[in-house]
C-alpha cells in the first residue's frame, strides 16, 4: 500500500468553481498527484462515502472542502470528513465566508421553496409538488437530506484548521497550501493562508487612490466607461479592495472591475461588511442628510454588495426576521 | 425556553429593553452626566459606551451590540459644525445614513437604531430621547438576536447528536 500522504477534495453548496481551480493547476497537478493519494474527490474520481468511512479516524492528512453547508447531508460528509482528516481547510468563499449561496440568508425557507417550485418564470408545475424528507413508493422509502434554516461556512458546523479564500482561490495560494502542508511548515491553526494586508496595498492602481476621496457620486460598472488606469474607488465604483485580503493577485481590477470582496476581511476585521460601508460610506462627500442619501443611494444593495461572499459571517447572519 | 431566557424582564415579567448607547465624551456624555447631576429621572435601560468622538463609531459595534443581545442602539454626538475633531460627525452621518438602510434589509426594526446630536448642556435633551427611544423599542419587544441564533443552530445540534449516538452504538458493537 502506498505510504504517499492521502489528500481529499469534497464539495458542498458550491458551482463547481473551485473545483476547476484545482484543475487550474495545469502540470503543477502532476507534481501533486505525484506527491499525494487522492481518496476522494467526487467531481473527478469514483470514490464512495462508505470507502472513506472504512478509513481509520485521521488517516487523510488533508481534505480540502469546498462549498457552504445548507444541507444535512452537507452537514454529514463535513462531520465524517473531519474525523477522518487531520487537517481540515475550507477551501473558496463558500466554505470560508458562506459565499454566493449563503445570500439566500436574506430569505426564509419557505420564500426559496415557493420561488423555486412555483413562482420562478421557467417552472412549470402544476400541482406544486414539493421535494419531501421522506417518499413511500411500493414499498419502499425514498429519502433526500434536510435543507435547513440557513446557510452556513464551514466552521459553523465543524472545526476548521485553515481557509484557503477566494471565489475561487488561485492556482497559486492551493499549490503553496500543499507544498506547505508536504513540508509541514504551516501557520498557527486558524490562519488564512493568503497575505494578511488589504488589496489595495497590492493594486497596481494604488497610487492614484486619493488620500481624500469624497465622492459625489457612486456608479456601478455597467453605468460608465471605467478608466483602465485610475483607482475604481477614485471613479465611483464601489472596490472593496480597502477592507480585502490581498493575494488574490488584483485579478478583477487587472480586468478593469471593482473588487467584490471575495478573498473576505484581513485578520483585524471583525465584520467585513460592516467595514468596508464604514469606509465607503464616509468616503462620500456631502453635510445634510439630503445631500448624503443622494450619493448613497447610488448603492442600492448594502447587504448584496458588502457581503456578496460573507453574509454567513456577517454578525446578524443574514435577516434576522427570516429563520423562525 | 432558552431563548426567553436572554431577554431582560423585571420581576413582574414585562419586558425591558436593553439600549446600547454610544455617547461622544464632548457633548452627549457630558449631557447625560449632567442629566444625573441635575438628578432628572430618565429609563434606566441603557448602558452607556464613552467614545472620544462619535465619527469614533465604526458601524462593527452596531453589530456586535445587536447580536451581543442589544434591543437598541443610540447613538449621540455633536452638533454640526460642533465636532472636536472638525469632520467626525459629519463621517458618522454619512455612515449611519447607509447602516440604517443596511440594518433594515437586515430584518432590524428603524427604530431600533438612533442618531441625535446632543450638546453638553442638554441635559433634558437626553432624558426625551432615552425615554422616547425605550418607549419606541418596548413597543417593538424583545430582538433577542442570541436566543434567536440559538434557535437557528439548534437544527445543526440535532444531527450532532445522532452522529454521536451512531458513534457510540459502533463502539459497543465492537465490544461485544
Ligand atoms: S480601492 Fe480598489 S482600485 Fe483603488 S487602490 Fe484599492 S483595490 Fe485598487
Ligand atoms: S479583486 Fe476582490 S473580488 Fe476580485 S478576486 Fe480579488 S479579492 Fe476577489
Ligand atoms: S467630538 Fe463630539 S462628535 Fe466629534
């Protein structure tokens, strides 16, 4: 039996995105697959459940998990998986912050279910059948996990060793996670393995960020011509750079977009979207309410812009009204 | 159960609003320090927090106070034009103009949430506002957002439970 180190990819609520990221690797995989046994890794090779349980408790050294958890059987694989991993990353947005998906906090169950089974324009069902926990047929039950109240990052429901973020993380903060994890040279348990100073530090638009901003006005990027060269901030737009992690490498501002906050908060911040409104939102100029609601109003979605990628890790965690 | 118990009630059971206040040490901290002084009787439901300067107020303590079990959250500082630090209050303005609007589409009542510019010797200033804002609030009743997040997790203590009630079955399956 081979003695190579035993790695594990798994997926939870996710696009499939990180999972491409993986692949990204290019030849570098091959130096990977060459330095690892892979056990698990659904979106690519034909491993069951029940093979991973039969494995001794923290056999697999890592297991790097995408995706939130919304569902119990989410829930199930994380729980398994940690027993059996001496590390557990949360690997992209989703598992470190919630990501996209944990947007859906904004609305209860029964508004996504109504949504997605009766009222979205491209559903066609009459009866309004609804998925159930539990379907006998013939004498025989079909089951389907629980889809629960919220949406969750990883380290809500399992202990977490570290987070690799971004949506999705680069090729280059997974190969230098691995080649960490190979040499055992890792951080304290719980870092984020990604520079700990805000985007804007690395931006190569930096030096055109004003020190004094005081905006007049906030427009989004399908309203203008964005400047290639000049801070998105500088130009209205509203790059969350100031309150990110960096290392993602500038990727959206190279192509010429504000930064969505996907690698989440540098370690001092508490909040990310409560930051970063702190910050924008004293950006704009303008004395009396009047005046400031005007410029303001130029965001139209506080929550969907600030926590794009972190609602799950918003202190309030989503609308509160919405999960009784 | 475990809800009710993080909300505040006297000994009659009626509910008491927590209210976190935050104060600038320049003008509505010392009002409210001179409401005392002038021993005018105002609700005793809020706690207040001194800060240097209200543009002090990063939008994170809102947060946390609300999430921390606050049913309210004041905010007072000077006047325009007033600030000790010139723009302070003008930056908490702009800030509070887009927390509020956020907090809404979090599902936290407007009420919840209160700016006032208050100088140091509106003693009587401070007593309308903390009565108007309890009275504002214990209408609306008790936010519990602790009790509520404990509600929510409660589906995930379940599963938790089961897996480890499977655990131990294994183990004895083992034993025997
Ligand atoms: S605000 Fe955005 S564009 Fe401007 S320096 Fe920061 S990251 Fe770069
Ligand atoms: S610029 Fe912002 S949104 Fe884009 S990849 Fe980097 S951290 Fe993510
Ligand atoms: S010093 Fe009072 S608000 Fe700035």
């Amino acid at each position: 039996m081979s003695t190579k180190p035993k790695i594990a990819f798994y997926w939870c609520a996710s696009c499939g995105g990180c999972e491409e990221s993986v692949v990204d690797l290019a030849e570098d995989i091959l130096m990977v697959l060459d330095a690892v046994d892979i056990v698990l890794w659904p979106v690519a090779l034909d491993f069951k459940k029940k093979d991973v349980e039969a494995m001794p408790d923290k056999s697999i050294v890592a297991t790097l998990l995408n995706g939130a958890i919304r569902s119990s059987e989410q829930e199930e694989m994380a729980r398994l998986l940690r027993r059996k991993s001496q590390y557990l990353i949360a690997y992209g947005s989703c598992a470190h912050t919630g990501g996209i998906p944990a947007l859906a906090n904004q609305f209860s169950r029964e508004q996504i279910m109504k949504y997605v089974y009766e009222d979205a324009p491209t559903v066609a069902n009459e009866n309004k059948t609804r998925p159930v926990t539990e379907f006998k047929d013939n004498g025989r039950t079909a089951t389907l996990p629980e889809f629960r109240k919220v949406v969750r990052a990883l380290d809500q429901v399992v202990e977490v060793d570290y987070y690799i973020p971004g949506c999705p993380p680069t090729s280059k903060l997974l190969k230098e996670a691995v080649l960490a994890l190979l040499s055992g040279k890792l951080p304290p348990k719980g870092s984020v393995l990604a520079p700990d100073i805000a985007l804007c530090e690395q931006c190569p638009r930096v030096d055109s960020k004003p020190q004094d901003l005081s905006l007049t006005e906030f427009k989004r990027p399908h309203q203008v011509i964005i400047d290639p060269d000049k801070c998105l901030l500088a130009q209205g737009l509203a790059c969350m750079g100031p309150a990110t992690r960096g290392g993602c490498e500038a990727r959206c501002i190279t192509g010429n977009m504000p930064c969505t906050g996907c690698f989440g908060p540098t370690s001092r911040i508490r909040d990310h979207g409560a930051k970063i409104l702190s910050y924008m939102a004293s950006t704009a100029a303008g004395k009396d309410d009047k005046e400031i609601e005007k410029i303001l109003a130029g965001i139209p979605d506080p929550v969907g812009t600030f926590y794009r990628y972190g609602l799950a890790k918003c202190m309030l965690r989503g609308k509160v009204t919405s999960h009784e | 159960m475990e809800a009710k118990a993080n909300v505040q009630q006297t000994g009659n059971g009626k509910f008491e609003p927590r209210i976190v206040a935050f104060f600038c040490n320049w003008c509505t901290y010392t009002a409210a320090d001179l409401a005392g002084v002038s021993r005018m009787k105002y609700a005793p439901n809020v706690r207040i927090i001194r800060l240097m300067c209200s543009g002090r107020l990063d939008p994170q303590f809102v947060m946390d106070a609300f999430a921390k079990g606050a049913d309210g959250v004041l905010i007072g500082g000077c006047h325009p034009g007033d600030c000790h630090y010139v723009e302070g209050n003008y930056k908490t303005l702009r800030r509070m103009d887009l927390l509020k609007r956020m907090l809404k589409d979090l599902g936290i009542e407007e009420d919840r949430v209160r700016l006032e510019w208050i100088s140091a010797s509106e003693g009587d200033r401070v007593k309308f506002v903390v009565n108007d804002i309890v009275e504002k609030v214990r209408a609306l009743g008790p936010l519990n957002m602790p009790g509520k997040f404990k509600d929510w997790d409660r589906e995930i203590e379940e599963l938790n439970g089961k897996v480890h009630a499977q655990d131990n079955e294994e183990a004895t399956a083992h034993v025997h």
